[in-house]
C-alpha cells in the first residue's frame, strides 16, 4: 500500500478513535465541576504534551539524521570503489583488469542482493566480503618499481580507497537495526500520546461538536507522529529509504 495513503488511514483512524473518545466522555460522562476543572487541567495538559513533543523532536532528529549518514556513506562507499579502479588503471594490465572486474561484480552484489536485506531486515551474504577482500589482495600483491613514484602512489591511493570502503561497508552493516526505536521508546511516545489525549476530555464549556474535533485533531497529530518515526527506523526502508542509485550510478562509470 502506498506510504501516504497508509499515512491518512493511520490519521484519519486515530481521529476517529479519539473523536468517539471524546464523545462518549461528553455525551455520558460526568458535567459537574468540569469547567472548574479547567486551569488545573491545562497546566497538565501543558506538561504532558510538553514532554511528549520534547521526546519525539528527539527522536525524529536522530532518526532523519540517521537517515542522512546513511545516504551519505553509500554515495561514499560507491564513489571509493570507482576511485579504486580508476586508481588501479596505471598499474600492470592484468590487475587493472582484475580489479575493475571485481569492482563490478561488487557493485553489483551490493547493489542486488544486499540492498534488499538491508531493506527487510534479513542476513546480508557475505559475498560482497570476500569480493572486497579479493580487491584488497590483488592491489596489495601487485609488484611496482619502487623508484616510479607514479605507479607507488596509485597503488596507495588504491589501497586508501579499498580501506574508506571496508569503513564504509561495516558502518552500513553495522547499522541494521541499530536506528530502530527501542522498546522504552515507543512505550514512552505511545504512553505518552494516550495521556495527550485523554487529558482534554478533562475540559470544560466547548461545545459537543467543538469538543470532538479538539479530541480528534490531537488523535490525528499524535498518530502523525507516532507514523512518521515507524518510518524513519530503518533508513533503508520506509518513506525516507535510501535507495541503491550510488551503486548504480559506479556501476554505469565502470561500465
């Protein structure tokens, strides 16, 4: 189903819940007192719905900044792979032939058999390990003339580039399941969002119809932001995901 239309059902749901919430506490509850009620109950309204906000911007912030690092590192990885085999082109034929080989085929693996589990959750193969490794070992046992600088700094620079890599890949595997929302967490948000809402049926002197829409439209904006950090926890999934186009895009220069 498609995100935003996901996203209106999870809003519009909440609304409705909190809408008849808020009506059957109006229409069957208790009246006397309710309005005397009101200063009391908006200075704690205040402090839940303070504290509520505070711990969502929170977490919303760590998770879209998550979201970012993580685009950020694949574009990186890519473009050190690229820059591994372009750096390799000035040594002996054979390895320039064999690495941009091995770079394709990493690109690849990476881009069409890890991209998926990183998106469900599911064991990343450790095929692109051992192609990486398979890099590492033909620049490192290439044979240069220590007196051509040219050819010495093109195998370092393409040893550097494989290290950024291997930093760049860990991070990325390293990251699976570490941006989702821990169990204290959502306890608190939802806990705290339940509070949010139940808190104005404690007002008193709107009107039936004025009262239900206030109950709803905080239900809507609650279940808004409970939505937006479901899809935020795995950066390479949900509405933000971060998608393979920089192993793509390598892959279309070593082509």
């Amino acid at each position: 189903m498609n995100m935003y239309v996901t996203g209106i059902l999870w809003v519009a749901g909440a609304a409705v819940v909190g809408g008849v919430i808020g009506y059957l506490v109006r229409r069957f509850g208790w009246d006397e007192g309710r309005r005397d009620n009101n200063d009391a109950a908006g200075q704690v309204f205040t402090i839940v719905g303070g504290l509520q906000a505070v711990v969502a911007a929170f977490v919303l912030i760590s998770l879209f900044d998550g979201v970012n690092v993580a685009r950020e590192e694949s574009y990186k990885e890519a473009n050190g792979v690229v820059a591994a085999a372009w750096a390799a082109e000035s040594l002996p034929g054979e390895v320039k032939d064999k690495l941009h080989q091995l770079a394709r085929a990493y690109l690849t693996t990476v881009e069409k058999q890890e991209w998926p589990r990183l998106a469900d959750g599911g064991k990343v193969p450790d095929t692109g390990w051992s192609q990486l490794d398979q890099m590492r070992q033909t620049v490192a046992e290439v044979q240069v003339d220590g007196q051509d600088g040219w050819l010495v700094d093109r195998k370092q620079q393409a040893s550097s580039q494989l290290w950024e890599v291997f930093q760049t890949r860990q991070s990325r595997l390293e990251d699976i399941g570490h941006h989702s929302v821990g169990d204290v967490v959502w306890f608190a948000l939802i806990l705290g969002g339940l509070l949010a809402l139940l808190l104005p049926n404690l007002f008193g002197g709107t009107r039936l119809v004025a009262h239900v829409l206030i109950v709803s439209t905080v239900a809507g904006t609650v279940a808004l932001v409970l939505f937006t950090i479901y899809q935020l926890q795995n950066p390479f999934s949900g509405g933000a995901k971060v998608s393979s186009e920089a192993f793509t895009a390598a892959l279309e220069r070593l082509s």
